[in-house]
C-alpha cells in the first residue's frame, strides 16, 4: 500500500519527497495585466510547508486566453522576474513548484477580455446561463495557440518552476477542441474523435520540443482531464480512457483526474462497479503516475484516494488549513480543520486578500461551479 510520505520519482527525472499535492485552484491575485502580486507569493507559500508540490491557479498562455478578472498571466516575457520570486517563494518553503497553464477559450466574456470576442474551436456556445458566442478560431490562430504553450512552457523553465501543469480540464480550450459539443470543425483540427485530438497531440508536441530545448533540469510536464461532459453531444467516460492511451505515448510526469469528489462514478451505466479514479488507475496500469482529487479533508481521505492512485491532490482543505500536510504527518489529526467550508470562511474571511475574500464569498454564498 502506497503510503502518503513516500516519495516518488517521476518520467522526468524530479523526485517529490511525498505523495501531497497542493490542488491549483482559482485566487484571482494577480495584478490586471496577470503580473504575480505579493499577496499571491505569501498565499502560496504558507501553504507549501509540508506539501511534495504546490500547482498553482490558472496562467494564461496568451492575453485572448484570460479567464476571469485577476489570473496569472504567462503569456510574455515581462512575467518572467515576478514568476520567478513565486517560484523560489513555493521552493523556500520545501515543495517544487509547477505552474498550470491554460486557455479558456469560450470559458470567458468579452468584459474579462476588454471588448473582444472570445474564441473557440467552433462557434458554439457553452451550455451555461448567459455563454457567449465565440468566434471559431481560425488555422492560423490555432497554430498559434500551439506555439503559445511551448511559450509558456520556456518561461516556466526560465522563471526556475520545476514543472508545468496543462490545463486540459473544467471544458478550457484543450478539452473544446477533443469535446464534440465545442468543437464541430471539418478541417484538420476536427471530425472523429481521433481528429479532434489533433490539437492535444500538436500542443504536447509543442510544449515537449520547448522541455528539450531550454530545461537545463529535470522538468515536469503533467496533465490534467475531466473524465465526463455533461452537455449532449459531449465527452463520454469511453472517450477518456481513448485519450487516456493517446497521452500515454508522451513522457508526462503524471495524469491529473479532475473531480469535485474523488469516489465519484461514472455517469456511463458501464462504468458503475467503482469510481471513476478506479477505473482510470486501472486503465493507466503503471504507464503514468495518477493524480486523485476531491474533498480530501483527512487522514482516512488521503488513504482512500492513494488506494485508486500514486499522488493526492488537496484544495480546498489547504485553503482554509495551511498546516494540513504537516498535521498529517506529525500525527496532530486532531488539529485538522473541520466543518463546512462556508463555516471555516465565515471564520478566517479576514485572513484573505480582498480580491481573494470577495471571491469565496461569491463562491460560498452561492452553488458552485464543478
């Protein structure tokens, strides 16, 4: 049984002194152009004592990738020196430092993006209240894009992180172009399921090429998935474990599952005997690392998700409890945070920037959106 403290050398050659990764999870910290804040820099490293890696919030890859109001940006150069003291801030602390990259693609508003259209892999709008419609992207524009994560993945190299997370999860751009609902394109970047993992695979090769021409360094490129869309036509739980053995062909350093639960099933009437991470674990069989996520709040959390895969992703309850990792391992169970969220806000509300206060306000205060 994989104990939580063990450490584990991963495809890159990186080595993570335990088994507890700080979940990336939306701040909305940094300055309006995506610059790295002193605030973001001392939230994330209270939290990095203890923990093997800690995944930041969302980084755009390019400006018209911006998600929401206050995102990190990794988008140009100028970020490198203030993503550099996030970095050595995180390392400090005792924990490697990756940066999640992404594009939102139709996940975001003209407001966020200063009057222009969002874009997409096909002019479709998201199935949520008030979506937009974006603008399908054009071959060029998606070339481009391409090229923008090797981009970032160069600054994350040359900013000093010891890795970086592709966000191919929560329905941003990566997952558009392999959904069925966004992407309805009949070029070279959509079709069947098999061309519309076109973009992925040309991203990956991307951001690997930048991996082999500046890290001086063992380097971590990992990813992470939504098993299942609920939209109709969407991504099935089928078509995951298609793009399952489709990542498996790259030397990514692990498979983040993203799931606001970690013992979730599977919509699919198939894929009932056992939870969603289980039958992924089983899938993956030893090809890469899995990562398992979703309210893990103690002891016998962290030992359920490690039953179903090699590294434990904490959000929310690092959030509130900063010490979690440490607790853990010093034996100070009792001393973990407990109650709701909503409670352990209303109690530590004043311990949060305001952008990042007004934030889980709105979130805690309303149902949220997994």
């Amino acid at each position: 049984m994989t104990e939580f403290t063990d450490e584990l050398t991963l495809k890159s050659g990186v080595t993570l002194k335990n088994r507890l990764m700080m979940s990336p999870m939306t701040t909305r910290q940094s300055f309006f152009d995506g610059q790295v804040t002193t605030d973001e820099i001392n939230y994330y490293e209270r939290r990095a004592h203890g923990v093997g890696a800690i995944i930041t919030g969302a980084a755009n890859v390019q400006d018209g990738g911006k998600g929401w109001p206050g995102e990190l940006s990794i988008a140009h150069d100028t970020m490198i020196p203030r993503l550099h003291e996030l970095a050595t801030a995180i390392q400090g602390a005792g924990a490697k430092a990756i940066v999640q990259i992404v594009h939102a693609g139709r996940m975001t508003d003209q407001a966020t993006l200063s009057g222009v259209q969002t874009v997409s892999a096909s002019a479709i709008p998201a199935a949520r209240p008030n979506a937009e419609t974006p603008r399908a992207m054009t071959d060029t524009e998606v070339q481009a894009t391409i090229t923008a994560f090797g981009e970032a993945t160069r600054r994350a190299i040359q900013a000093g992180f010891d890795g970086i997370e592709l966000h191919g999860a929560n329905t941003y751009l990566i997952q558009q172009f392999f959904s069925p609902h966004s992407n309805r394109r009949t070029d070279n970047w959509g079709g069947d399921r098999e061309k519309r993992t076109h973009f992925i695979k040309a991203m990956l090769d991307s951001v690997f090429a930048a991996v082999r021409q500046y890290a001086d360094r063992p380097f971590i490129v990992g990813y992470r998935v939504s098993p299942e869309e609920f939209e109709t036509p969407g991504i099935r739980f089928a078509d995951t474990l298609y793009l399952i053995d489709e990542l498996a062909q790259y030397d990514l350093d692990y498979l983040h599952v993203s799931l606001n639960n970690y013992d979730r099933v599977a919509r699919a009437d198939d894929y009932q005997a056992q939870s969603i991470l289980a039958y992924v674990k089983d899938y993956v069989n030893g090809r890469l690392p899995v990562m398992g996520v979703g309210q893990v709040r103690n002891r016998a959390d962290v030992t359920n998700v490690l039953a179903h895969a090699d590294l434990v992703a904490v959000g929310e309850q690092l959030l509130f409890d900063p010490d979690f990792a440490n607790k853990l391992m010093t034996g100070r169970d009792a001393e973990v945070l407990t109650g709701t969220f909503e409670q352990l806000f209303a109690q530590q509300r004043d311990q949060f920037s305001l952008p990042l206060a007004d934030f889980l306000a709105a979130r805690y205060q309303s149902t949220p959106n997994i």
